[in-house]
C-alpha cells in the first residue's frame, strides 16, 4: 500500500521528534531541589516583637523513602498494565473479529508514542512551572531539571509534588495516567477510523486537551486545584476528559456500516472479561498509587476502590436481571469498569460507606445511558467509552463532592454529607469547565484531521476489518 503524503509527512515530524529527544537524552538530569539556604535570623526591635516562621526545607536525596518509591514505581506498572494488555484485551474482546488487531495495535501504539511525547514536552506542560493557572511552560523539555534522585520541589509555593520520592518517579506514575487516558477515547470510533488519522488526532488531543487540564486540577498554580476541586487520581483529568472527547467522535465519525440492525454481539467475551479483570487489578495502582507513597491514604484508597467496584458489578447485574430478565458476564464487567471509574476522583477522600454509595450509583446512571439513552437517542459509541467513562467520571467526580471527608484526608474537603455544600457547587463547576473544554478542542481537532488527511475509513475498508485494511494483517487462521 502506498503511503499519502500526508504520512510521510508524519512519519518524517516523527523521526525528527525522536532524534531530538535522543539528542536532549545525553544531558544529564539536573537535581531540581536546591540546596537548603542558611536564614539569618532577623534582629528583634522590641521584645513583643512576632515569632518568624522560617521558610520550608527544600527536600534532599536523604528525604527519599525506598518504601514509598517502591510503591510509586510499582504502581506506575500496573497503571501501564491497564493499557497493555488489560483495556487492549477488554476492547478487543468486544468488537468483532476482523477488527480485534486494530485495537491491539491502537493501544499499543499509544504506550510508544505519548510516552515519548510526555518525556519530551508533555510533563512538562501538564506539571512544569505554571504559566497564569492554565499551562506548564517548557522549562523541563526532555526532562531538564527533573532529577533521578531528588524530590520536585518549588521554590515559588515552597512545597513540592510527592516530598518523599524522587521527581522522576512521580514524573513516570504521571506518564501512564498520560498514556491510557487517549487510549480510552478508542472505545468510541473503534472499527471505524483510520490508523493515521488516530495516531495524529491522539497526539494533538494528548498535547492540547489532556495535558492542559492535567495542569489546571494536578499542577502547581492550575485555577481548578486553587479553586478547591477535588480529583485524587483522575476522574475529571482523565474519564470526563476522555469520555466527552470520545462522544464527540462518535458524532463526528457518524454510525458504523449497518449499525445498529447488522451489528454482531462481541467476538471474544472471554478475552473482554480477562482485561476487566487486569483493569481491576491494575485500577489499585491507579488510586492507592495516587497517595503517592506507602501508608494510610494509599490503603483507604485501596479499600475504597475495591469496595465501590464490588458494588457497582453487583448492581449493573442487578438491573439487568431486573429489566432485561438475565445477568449477563458484559453486564457485571461493564458494571464493574463503571465503578472503578466513579470511585477515581473519590478514592483519597470518602470511606467505605460513601464508597460503596458511589457504586452503586455508578452500576444504575451509566447503565441508563448505555442501555436506555442510547439506543433512544441512536449515536454510535462503539464500546460505550462515553457511557461508561463520561457519565461515570462524571457521576465520580459529583460524589466526591457529596461524600468527600476530612477524616480520611486532611488535606481534602467535606462534602455535602458532612456539611459543606459549597464543595459540592466547586465539583460541580470543575465538571462544567472540563467538559466544554474537551468537547469543543476535541470537535475541533477531530474536524481539522478530517479536512487534513481523513478521519474514517474507505467503506470497503470497513467492511472487509480494519485488521487487513490497515495492517495487511489477521488475528485468525483462515481455513483452507
């Protein structure tokens, strides 16, 4: 097959991108911690004169604790695992047969290539030093100045990101959030886009969409996090994000060839249920490892997770046994992503009670809109990315709001339940800002790749699977 043009072009913007980096790879990381400077104490004036408090001790090498280290990195695996192989396997188990490589290779692609875009010039926007609340400047392009052995510390707010392990730990952990969070969108144009028009739309969404709203909740000095929203480990940034983002796809790319009266049920269950189960697995790095260390928040966090999943595939089987006379294996699995996915937000700020409320509303509003809304209102998302991720986020990121207490994490918020309403109302106007933001920089980064080089495929590419018509390859044997 020969290449467009257009792909060369990419292909050559690639090239260039990673002979840069490797360039920029040869400097040595500078420590990004200072060392601490000797305070002169002021001379008193008169005896009633007020106590000064010295500033904050910028962490040292000596600060880094090898259990909580150990548990950033190990965390910072599974969150990768949930990408490759767990929602490459739960994706691909659920669309038909002549399409399952393309998901593969859609996932796995992505692990190679926004990993490298979050080295060169991704972290550094999403977490660099804030630029007026809405971007990171490109003070650590190529990972300047994020050291391997020193915690990030900033001099401007005097504290730091994770005080007990070294920055490019926390930069690694961050990297994966990154990396799964474009590969969510797939969900929603699965079978129908072409493959150069996906790796070129994930690159700019990663750059223009994800990475700024990382900034505005997670980033020193970003409006949302210094308006008081609540989000632990990614419930606006990545679900509500992704999942608007995939809607918008979804209407953009228009229905697959006859859907929905010709569409086939899943390919391969057991291959959906096997990376449901590796997302649950891997969702405890994702939550607990957002503590970012080895102690108590990272086992409420743990707990919190475990229970809310528990209960939300408990309850979407429930409502389909209820309506629809049958629990099905795709009903619990579905159910339990939904619950993994509500409880993100929450998962530093509400106990097990609060967390086992948010799974079961996580098993009730998403199957609403997946069972019910969808099919009335006719949009096409494939595997139900908006469904389960957008309104699960969204419901996520609401609860948090209603159940969040101080008790299990000082440095949060009440929510409603314990007497604090105004941060319900903060919650509420965090989810406002995320998902006009997504929808329309997604629309139009989806419409501009469209005019540019083409979203969809050819309709004879459609129907013979995006396997053959992308890849020229086959994840079957054809008999002779």
């Amino acid at each position: 097959m020969k290449m467009t043009r257009y792909w060369k072009l990419a292909l050559a913007l690639a090239t260039s991108v990673v002979v840069a980096g490797s360039a920029l790879a040869q400097a040595p990381a500078a420590s990004d911690a200072p060392a601490a400077a000797t305070v002169a104490a002021p001379v008193a004036t008169a005896t009633n004169a007020p106590a000064v408090t010295p500033p904050p001790t910028p962490p040292t090498a000596k600060d880094v604790n090898s259990g909580d280290n150990a548990w950033v990195l190990i965390s910072s695996a599974l969150v990768l695992m949930m990408t490759i192989p767990a929602l490459a396997f739960f994706y691909g188990g659920l669309v038909r047969r002549k399409n399952v490589l393309s998901i593969l290779m859609q996932c796995f692609i992505l692990a190679c290539v926004i990993s490298l875009q979050w080295v060169l010039f991704g972290y550094s926007l999403s977490f660099g030093p804030d630029l007026k609340g809405f971007i990171g400047s490109f003070d650590w392009f190529g990972l300047k100045n994020v050291s391997i052995d020193t915690p990030h510390w900033d001099a401007g707010v005097g504290s730091s990101y994770a005080g007990t392990i070294p920055h490019q730990s926390f930069m690694i952990f961050q990297m994966m959030f990154a990396v799964i969070t474009p590969a969510l969108i797939i969900g929603a144009f699965a079978e129908r886009m072409k493959f150069s028009a996906f790796l070129v739309f994930a690159i700019l969404w990663t750059t223009l969409v994800y990475d700024p709203v990382a900034h505005w909740v997670w980033g020193k000095g970003g409006f949302l996090g210094a308006m008081g929203a609540l989000d632990f480990a990614g419930g606006t940034v990545v679900h509500i994000n992704a999942g608007v983002a995939a809607l918008v796809a979804a209407l953009v790319l228009g229905k697959r060839i006859g859907y929905p009266e010709r569409m086939s049920p899943p390919h391969n269950l057991p291959f959906a249920v096997l990376g449901a189960g590796l997302l649950w697995v891997g969702w405890f790095g994702f939550n607990a490892g957002s503590a970012l260390g080895a102690g108590g928040l990272a086992t409420s966090a743990f707990v919190v997770t475990h229970v809310a999943t528990a209960a939300a595939g408990l309850t979407w089987a429930l409502m389909d046994w209820f309506f629809n006379k049958r629990p099905t294996v795709l009903g619990v699995i579905s159910g339990a992503v939904a619950g993994l996915v509500a409880i993100t937000p929450a998962s530093g700020f509400v106990t097990a009670m609060g967390a086992i409320g948010i799974g079961i509303g996580a098993g009730i509003i998403p199957w609403l809109f997946v069972c019910v809304i969808k099919p009335k209102l006719g949009y096409d998302d494939t595997l139900d990315a908006f469904g389960v991720h957008g309104v699960g986020g969204t419901w996520g990121a609401i609860a948090t709001g209603l159940w969040a207490s101080k008790a299990v994490n000082s440095a949060g918020a009440d929510g409603l339940f314990y007497g604090n309403p105004a941060q319900l109302l903060i919650q509420l106007k965090a989810v406002g800002i995320t998902v006009a933001y997504s929808l329309v920089v997604s629309f139009v980064l989806l419409k501009l790749v469209d005019f540019v080089m083409g979203l969809r495929a050819e309709s004879q590419a459609e129907k013979i699977g995006l396997d053959l018509s992308d890849h020229r390859e086959t994840g079957y044997t054809v008999l002779d």
